[in-house]
C-alpha cells in the first residue's frame, strides 16, 4: 500500500494463558490519525506497547516506517514520539530539563519554540510535580514531539483535562496531521475519536471486530437517524405516525423528534407534509447515530458492558 | 550538551533539591559525623582511631544503601523507566549515572570529613593519604553498586527498606565501624566476613593508616573490587524496566550471588 507507514500483520500477544491480542492486522497511512478503540483489556495497550518496542509479540510483524521496534530499538526513537497515559517524569524534573535531556538522548536540540507553542513557556523552571493534569499532559506530548518524529503514538491524551485543554491539544494534533505527521490514538473518549481520527479499528477481546472511518462505522450499525422538526404552526404534533421509515416518535417542547431507519425518505415526506399544510418550518435538525452509539452497540453485541 | 552530562547533572540536583536525598546525602551522614566527633571522642577518647574512616563509611553507606535504591524503586514503579526506554535511555545510563551522582555526593561528604577530622576533633590522621583517597573511591564504587543491586531488586519501597537494613545495621553493629574488628569475639570476627563495611574498614586501617588488620587488607580491596564489579553485572542482569512487564523472569534471588566474594574472602583469611 502507498505511504503505508505503520504496518501490523497477525501480530498475537498472550500472558501465559491469557491470549490480549490474537492475529490482528490493520496499516496506518502517512498523515493520518488513526484510532484504536476498545473497552479496557480489549489489547490497545498490549497493541502500542508492543509497537513502542516496550514489549515484545509472541509471532506476527510490526513495523513502522520498515522498521521492526523490538530489532532495531535504536532507530525506532527517533521515528516515534510517543504520550504516554502516565505521567513518565521524575517529579523533581523541571520543565527545562526534561526538555534538556529528552532531546539529549534523541541527539537533537532541545526544542524551546513547542513549550512556547504549549504554553508552558513560563513554566520551564517549575518542576514536573507542580505542574497541573493539563500542563503535565501539555508537556508529556511537547516532549513526544520536539524531535520532530514523523509517528506520535498517543495513548488517552485527553484523560482528565478540562474542555479547554482538551480543545487545545485537539488543535495541536490537527496541525500535526496537516504537517504529514502520522497518529495513532488510543482513546476511551468517543466523541474525540469521532472528531479526530481518519479512520478507527475496534478492538475487542484481542480482535479487531470493526475498522473504517467513524462515518463508516456509524453508517454500519442498526442505529437510528435522530430528525428534529420544528414549524410555526407546530402541526406535525398532531400527525404523529403519518411518515416513512419511523420506528420511534416524540414531543419534546417545541420539537417533533422522529427516529429513522432512512432519514432521506422521512425528511422528503416530513418537508412534503409542512409545505401541503402551509405550515413554515422553523428548524430541521438531522443527527446521524454517533461512534459511541456504535461502539456500544458492538460491544454489548460482543458481551461487554 | 550531551545525554550523559544532561542526565548527570538532572540527578544531581535531585540529590540536593529533593529533602530525602538531601538527607541521607548530607545531613544525615555530617550530622552523625558531628555528634560523634563531639560526644564519643570525648567519651571514648580511643574512637579518634576510629573516627576518620568509620565516618567516612557511614557517609558512603547513608547515601548509597539508604539514598539511591528508593528512587529507582519510585522510577520504575511510577513508569518513568518505561518513558525513558521509549527515548532511546539505554538501562546502563538508568543505573550508573544515578549511582555516579550520589557516589559524588558520598565524596564531597567525605572530603569534608578528611579535611575536619584532625583539625576539629583531633582524629588521629592517615599515614598514607593517596591510599585513604584510594580505599574511598572503592568503598564509595562498591556501595555505590550494592545501593543499584538492592533498587534492582526490590520490589517496593518496604522491600528496600527491609534489603537496605540488611546490610546497613550490621554494617554499622559488626563492620568495624563503631568497635574494632580484632577486639570483638572471634565467632562475630568471621560473622562480620560477610559484611562489605568489614572489608572497607581493613583496607582504610591496613593501606591508609599503616596498622596491623584482623584481615589482609589487600584481599580487602580485591574483595570490595570484585563485589562491586559483580553488583554492577548482576543489576544489569536483573534490571527491570516495568515492574508490570517481567521479560526476564530470573529470580531476584540471583542477587544472593553478590555474598560469593565475601564468602571466599572469609574461607582465604580461615585458611591464610
């Protein structure tokens, strides 16, 4: 495949008996962000760690960039840059030195201009442990980054930060995939997922059960399309019922809320219908079902709660 | 500025900013160094023999056996290892540099108690100073890699608690540090065969000081070298970077290894 630039190929993992990853293959394309989703134990973590070298898979082929991580450590770390969950600093590191001597260690120059990008510009001499959750998060991925890796591995890097931050490492992560950097983002957050990623493989008990672009998997899936009408007259609360493909219906406030199986044939009728009554319609709202409708649909599907 | 000189100078400053590292660097050992040079000379005006060297070792051990496995235990168990292996620190690095710089810690403590010890309490002063420098550097090597082996080990911080005093108390009780070897009962003499601050305190006594020693001081030294060396091999053998990623599932009991030096030293003095 072009630009393929991480590559998994019946890669297994087991701990004793416990089989966390069983033949899974996916590819991840240059410039992409890719998810890896799945309820806790259902291998993500297993997946990374083996890619990030740190662990080492029973049989398969993991490769990123050609290169294997656990046969040739040395150059995988250059080519990575990896936030992880937790934190990985000594509390006594300040800002600065941890700058210092991660960029020591990959033979670069420490890269001031991305704390400067991360905020954390004012923050260089204050040590790790007086950091809050969002700048010790802010930091973990400056770090990952001032090598200027063409892969970052990102395993939950919103967990725990408030709406702000979060949209702020959002809008650092989409400016990473505009430069040609390649991500793959573990995540439990599914509405980060939805917005972020290219494409998302599913991962349960060791198995990828479904991959695609979340508007793939979304449109996969027996969820409902949500259709929210509101006219001048309001008299579609009175022909409740009267439209194709509606399973479910309801009135809340000013609305008439539909759930369709088609939406386009139910919004050409609900349309038809106001303009035939000389009603005037107000707002029409259209939400097609979400990622996190279709993870739980597969994963309840799949036993897991 | 280069991964090495970096990585030194982060961990040295922790052993002064971080308040436990300050105290079992500094104020522990200079503390105790102090109390003894005021109250038990002047108890125990025979400690002068004694003091320079026994100081000397007790500010070695307090750094090295009470002060560098914590961290490594607190490192690896945090994840901190794992981030470190992700960008490219090599597990030698892990280990050394952390040992280098509380080695140097150890030394400065040291120095200060060379260059005190005769002026301030009238400590009887070594015949032989390049040798009491020499005998220094191997004590502070030696512990210095006992302290890794023993964080290596360790599975949390109660067990280096539990390691730590293993070797520290006797040290202190039956190493020579407090009584002379030759005046205790020839049972603890072969007792505290077993125990590095025994070797240490020979060697200072027979290379530096120029006195007659229960044991050779030159197997001594070759003692402490060898232990030191093989401390060195086993941690990087039994290095771990993730507590919850056993790769290599050798038993920490291999550490038990690090007593085949002291062992031979013993059955060389029975025998010599």
């Amino acid at each position: 495949m072009d630009n393929e630039i991480i590559s998994i190929k019946e890669f297994t993992k087991s701990y004793d008996d416990f089989v966390a990853v069983n033949k899974i293959n996916f590819s991840v394309k240059e410039g992409e962000i890719f998810g890896l989703l799945g309820p806790n134990g259902a291998g993500k973590t297993t997946t990374l760690e083996c890619l990030e070298g740190l662990r080492l898979p029973d049989s398969g082929e993991l490769h990123i960039l050609g290169v294997d991580p656990h046969r040739d450590p040395r150059k995988l770390r250059n080519i990575i840059g990896v936030q992880l969950q937790t934190s990985g600093l000594p509390d006594t590191m300040t800002v600065r030195e941890a700058m210092n001597f991660f960029s020591a260690y990959h033979a670069s120059p420490p890269n001031y201009e991305i704390l400067t990008r991360m905020g954390l510009d004012e923050k260089r001499d204050t040590q790790y442990h007086q950091l809050s959750t969002g700048q010790k998060r802010r930091l973990s991925l400056a770090l990952a980054i001032a090598h200027d890796p063409p892969v970052i591995i990102l395993d939950e890097p919103t967990a725990g930060l408030d709406v702000a931050s979060r949209s702020e490492l959002h809008g650092i992560m989409q400016e990473l995939r505009a430069g040609g950097t390649t991500i793959i983002l573990a995540t439990h957050d599914m509405a980060e997922a939805e917005k972020m990623t290219d494409r998302v493989a599913i991962l349960l008990r060791g198995q990828i059960v479904d991959s695609g672009s979340p508007r793939e998997l979304t449109s996969k899936g027996g969820g409902l399309t949500k259709i929210s009408v509101r006219t001048a007259a309001s008299l579609l609360h009175e022909h409740l019922g009267e439209f194709p493909a509606v399973t479910q219906q309801l009135i809340k406030e000013e609305y008439t809320i539909y759930y369709s199986t088609d939406p386009g044939a139910t919004v050409s009728a609900l349309l038809e219908f106001i303009k035939v009554q000389g009603d005037n319609l107000i707002d029409l709202r259209v939400e097609r079902p979400t990622l996190e409708e279709r993870f739980l649909e597969i994963t309840t599907a799949g036993g897991i709660q | 500025m280069t991964a090495f000189s970096s990585h030194f100078l982060f961990e040295f400053k922790t052993g002064l900013r971080n308040s436990s590292a300050m105290l079992v660097n500094y104020l522990l050992p200079l503390g105790f160094y102090a109390a003894m040079g005021f109250v038990m000379v002047a108890i125990n005006p025979g400690f002068k023999d004694l003091l320079l060297p026994s100081m000397i070792v007790f500010a070695i051990m307090s750094s090295t056996i009470l002060g560098l496995p914590n961290p490594l235990v607190e490192y690896r168990e945090a994840g901190i290892f794992r981030s470190y292996k992700i960008n490219g620190v090599p597990a030698l690095s892990i280990l050394s540099i952390p040992a280098i710089s509380t080695i140097i810690h150890a030394l400065i403590v040291s120095g200060i108690i060379m260059l005190t010890a005769t002026p301030f309490f009238d400590a009887v002063a070594p015949q032989n100073w390049p040798a009491l420098v020499g005998v220094t550097l191997l004590t502070a090597f030696t512990f210095g890699t006992l302290g890794m082996l023993i964080g290596v080990i360790s599975s949390s911080a109660r067990s280096v608690v539990l390691w730590s005093q293993l070797i520290y108390l006797p040290s202190i009780l039956l190493g020579g540090l407090m009584i002379p070897t030759a005046m205790m009962p020839e049972s603890v003499q072969k007792l505290s065969g077993l125990i590095p601050s025994t070797y240490a305190m020979q060697a200072f006594f027979g290379l530096a000081f120029e006195q007659e020693t229960a044991f050779n001081p030159w197997l001594s030294v070759a003692t402490l070298l060898v232990s030191g060396i093989l401390a060195l091999v086993l941690s990087m053998y039994l290095f771990n970077w993730d507590s919850n990623n056993q790769t290599r599932k050798t038993s920490p009991l291999l550490a038990l290894l690090i007593l085949v030096p002291f062992i031979i030293a013993t059955l060389i003095d029975f025998v010599l």
